[in-house]
C-alpha cells in the first residue's frame, strides 16, 4: 500500500471519527469502560528476544488501565473488548493498546465481538518497529475470574475482591507468541470510567519504533478524538 493511498485510508477513518463525535463528543468509540489499576512485570530468563530493548529487559512497573467496549454496542449484545495500558518510566508516559482478535496466524489481525474479557484474546494488531522487524504484543488471561463479561456493573460485582492476571507475549506478524511478562489487574478504589484518552501514537512503548504506515493509518483518527469538537 502507497504512502498517499496509507494517507487516503487514515483520512477516511477520521471522517468516520468525526461524524461518530456527533453524538458522542468525547469519545467516537469506547465510549463505556472501567478504570483499573496493577503491574507489569517483564520476565527475566532465556527466551527469544523481540528486539525491543524494554521488552526483552526484566522489570516491574505500576500501570493504570481501562477495558471497555470499543463500538459502545448495548450490553446484552457481544462488542470489540479494549485493552488500554498506561505507564510511565523515567518521567516519559506509555500508551499501550490492545483489542479483542484471534490467537494465530491472520486472525490476530481480525477485530472479534466477544461478551468475556477473561476468556478473549486481545493483540495489538499494528506492529511495533524493533532492531529485528515488526513486532506485535497479545495478552491472555491465566488467573482470576472465570468469566468477566464486559457490562460495566457486572465487570465490577465479579472483580470487586478479585485480580485479573493475564500473561503478555510478543511476536513477529506471522510467528509464535514469546512470553515476555505478567499484567495483573484490580479494581481502581474510583473505579468509575475516567475521561482520560489512551494514544499510542503519541505516547509509544519505550525503545519501541513505530512505522511510517501505521502513523499515517492511527493518526487523523487519533487526532480527530483528541478535539474538543
């Protein structure tokens, strides 16, 4: 795909952002989610590395979070689960986002309708830029409730004297999952949404590069979410 067909393609997106902020001004998607709070600890040991120097580093560190459904589709009904992260070390902050898809070959690059975040996949579909090529990041839960619907009362009624831990992998576009480390999640004490927006685009994953094409593809829609109007 050309450059200027990537810039055609981010721009359509946008259009679609902006004529969602219509009826939803603050946020065109993810419009309901819950606030959460936890670690991420990265792995020490033998494994293959990603090429990302912070990824393949052993280390901890406290993370906000929110998971939500993406299209703001009615409860009852299956939606996109989102994934945020954010982090910050050494004074610089850190997005990372996640969604709903399958586990292997091209289904990590298919959005999937799921009722249960503890039972999903999520990958973060756009390839981060390391030493060694394009490098995708999933997450699978391996600890805590056996069902975790994404209804925000329920979500919190089930997680409310609970963790959600989930195991993180690395990979190449088309390659097996690497486990580089532990996400574990609570309940924030305000567990309430928070109006606070998670960009990848402006606030990548530290050491990690980030590709021309998908700048070009994220950004006018990012932008178009940051306006006020």
């Amino acid at each position: 795909m050309s450059s200027s067909v990537q810039g055609m393609a981010g721009k359509a997106f946008a259009a679609v952002f902006r004529a969602i902020k219509v009826i939803r001004p603050h946020r065109p998607i993810h419009p309901k989610g819950i606030r959460l709070v936890g670690t991420l600890d990265r792995d020490a040991g033998a494994r293959k590395a990603s090429g990302i120097p912070w990824l393949d580093a052993s280390g901890s560190t406290l993370v906000e979070a929110r998971v939500s459904r993406s299209i703001g589709l009615p409860d009852a009904f299956p939606d996109i689960i989102g994934l945020a992260v954010r982090f910050t070390e050494q004074g610089n902050r850190s997005d990372m986002l996640l969604a709903t898809t399958g586990p292997t070959g091209l289904g990590r690059f298919i959005l999937r309708l799921r009722r249960d975040a503890a039972g999903a996949v999520f990958s973060s579909m756009m390839p981060y830029q390391s030493g060694s090529g394009p490098v995708l990041i999933a997450a699978r839960s391996i600890g805590g409730p056996e069902k975790l619907p994404v209804e925000p009362a329920t979500f919190r009624s089930i997680l409310s004297d609970a963790t959600w831990t989930l195991e993180l992998h690395h990979a190449s576009p088309l390659g097996p999952w690497t486990r580089f480390g532990t996400l574990t999640l609570r309940l924030a004490d305000d567990a309430e949404d928070t109006r606070e927006r998670f960009d990848p685009v402006l606030h990548p994953l530290p050491t990690a590069g980030t590709y021309g094409w998908t700048k070009r593809l994220r950004e006018p829609s990012y932008a178009a979410a940051r306006r006020r109007k």
